[in-house]
C-alpha cells in the first residue's frame, strides 16, 4: 500500500467515526425530546393525582369528614349512642384508643 492509499485509509475511517458520532447525537437528542415529553406528562398526571388526593383529605378533615368520623364512630360504639335515664352515656370514655378529637366528637354525638 502506498503512503497516499493509507492517508486515504484513515481518512475514510475518521469519515466513517464523524458520520458515527453525528447519527449518535441525532439518536441521543431524539431520546432526549421523547424523555421530556414523558417527564411533561407524568409530572401532569402527578400534579393532577395530588389535586385529586387533596381534594379527598379536604372531604375527610373538613366538618363533613368529621361527621362521618362521628357517624361512623356512633355505629362501632353504639351505647355511645343511646340515651340511659335522660343523660349521656360515658361509657365509650374510658377505652384508649380515642384521641381528642374522637373524643370531642363523641360528646357531641353523645347528648
């Protein structure tokens, strides 16, 4: 081979690794705008799922989720609920697992 084919050689080879690194680019820039449109529309389907969700604690820390509480509470505790000789009954009070809240709601329902 003469010094003019092997220049010729390695040129054509240094083509071939230019032409190899623009198509990389090209295939990584790709993937990058396909990525962010998949990060765009999760990052909106998350903000959408975070509204839903504080919609739900709103239900059940407003006055209606409280009712429930109560509600639900006067069912699992039912002499809570009925009335002994024209007074409240206290029994519910003793056990431990009400907090303060149940406990405020539970004299409420218990008149």
């Amino acid at each position: 081979m003469t010094q003019t084919e092997i220049e010729q050689a390695v040129e054509s080879i240094w083509t071939l690794f230019r032409e190899t690194d623009r198509r990389l680019d090209q295939r990584i820039a790709e993937t990058d705008r396909r990525l962010d449109r998949r990060f765009e529309a999760m990052e909106r389907e998350i903000a959408a799922l975070s509204a839903q969700t504080r919609a739900a604690e709103n239900l059940f820390t407003s006055q209606w989720g409280q009712l429930l509480e109560a509600l639900e509470d006067s069912r699992r505790w039912p002499s809570c609920s009925r009335r002994r000789g024209g007074s409240r009954s206290t029994a519910a009070y003793g056990h431990s697992r009400h907090t303060g809240v149940e406990r405020r709601w539970r004299s409420i329902c218990c008149w």
